[in-house]
C-alpha cells in the first residue's frame, strides 16, 4: 500500500514554545523549520510513501518544504491542528480518492525511512490505527485505509483519545525514529541521541545542550 502523508506545520514564529529552556526565541523558528525539513526529507525517501502534503500558511516554511517535493495545503479552516489535519486530508482525497492517509508529525528530525515503511505497513493492516509518541502520551502518526475518514483527535491526551475514538494502537518494535516527537530540551537529546537529519544537526550545534 502507498501512503499520503499530511504534515502539519504552525506558524514558525509560534513553534516550539515548550524549547524555550533550551532555546531562544530568535532560535526556535529555525529550529521548527529544521525539525520539519528533516521529517518531510525522510517521509519522501520512505518506499511506503506515495506523496506527502503539508498544511501551513507560514510562507518561508512553504517555499523550503516545497522544494523538497511535498504539496503545499494552505490552512484555510485556521481552526487549530485537528481542523488543519482534516482540511489537508480531504484536499488529498479530492485529488486522490482512493488514498491510503496518513497524519504524521512534524517535528521528528531523526526519523528513518525503513522505520517510518514498518509502522506505515503495521497500520495497513487496520482500517484506522496510530503510534503513541516515546512519552505514550501523545500520538507521532494516525493512519486511515481508502474510505476511511482520518478523524484526528491530535493534542493533550492524544494516545487516549485516539483509542476512545477506536482506532488501534500500533505496537511495532524498533521503530523509535518514528516516536520521538521533539516537544522539550529532554525530547531534542533523545533525538539527538538517535541521531537527527543534517538540518537539525546544523541548528542544534547552534544550541548550548546539557548532556550533548
């Protein structure tokens, strides 16, 4: 089965406010930008990966993103990421009506493709499914099969909510790139530790990290 992936992206000059600890405010947009140059680089070298759309109206983050080859959705419903995540996946489907969808994060600077195909190749076995982030607290990726709306419940409690609206909880082993979403200065050391695209390297080295 051939994925879309729709990645969401807010405004850079709001990202990564939970950083603040570990970087400036002139950093943190260069250091969303890099998390998600990284993650959409490694969702579009993913053989499971038919296409890969990201929803945001930051025009800098759309012109860098789409040189890399992923579609640009602008966030028209401008109604929060569940809205944003609903809005790219119905812009997919209007194009590609049979698609297998994906919502995936965008601030996983280390994800690997291999491990990125297993999960996505997990979740085609389930109508509706999701991998719970490192913490198991939140959610790194919702997939739906043809047919199937997406119905996102990404946010506080996502892992949880995500099992209450039904769909199944994905349990792949040796897939921690794709789980280790980058919320905190603790989250970017595990991140680092995995090892993170080139880009993220490149901004981090900017950062004084305890542990690093």
């Amino acid at each position: 089965m051939q994925w879309s992936l729709v990645i969401p992206l807010k405004p850079l000059a709001l990202a990564k406010s939970r950083l603040a600890d570990t970087a400036a405010d002139a950093l943190r947009p260069g250091l969303a930008l890099a998390f998600a140059v990284d993650t959409v680089t490694a969702a579009l070298a993913c053989t499971a990966v038919r296409d890969v759309a990201v929803v945001t109206n930051d025009q800098l983050a759309g012109r860098e993103l789409a040189a890399l080859g992923a579609r640009i959705v602008p966030d028209d419903p401008r109604a929060g990421l569940n809205a944003a995540l609903a809005h790219a996946a119905a812009a997919v489907r209007a194009t590609l009506p049979d698609s297998a969808v994906a919502a995936l994060n965008a601030d996983l600077p280390a994800l690997r493709p291999p491990e990125l195909a297993r999960v996505l190749d997990a979740a085609a076995q389930f109508p509706r499914a999701f991998l719970p982030d490192a913490a198991a607290i939140g959610t790194t990726l919702l997939a739906v099969a043809p047919g199937q709306e997406l119905l996102p419940a990404f946010g506080t409690d996502s892992r949880a909510r995500h099992r209450a609206s039904g769909a199944t909880e994905l349990r792949p082993t040796a897939v921690d790139s794709v789980r280790q979403d980058v919320d905190t200065g603790e989250d970017l050391r595990a991140a680092l530790a995995l090892g993170v695209g080139p880009r993220t390297a490149a901004a981090a080295a900017r950062l004084l990290i305890p542990g690093q």
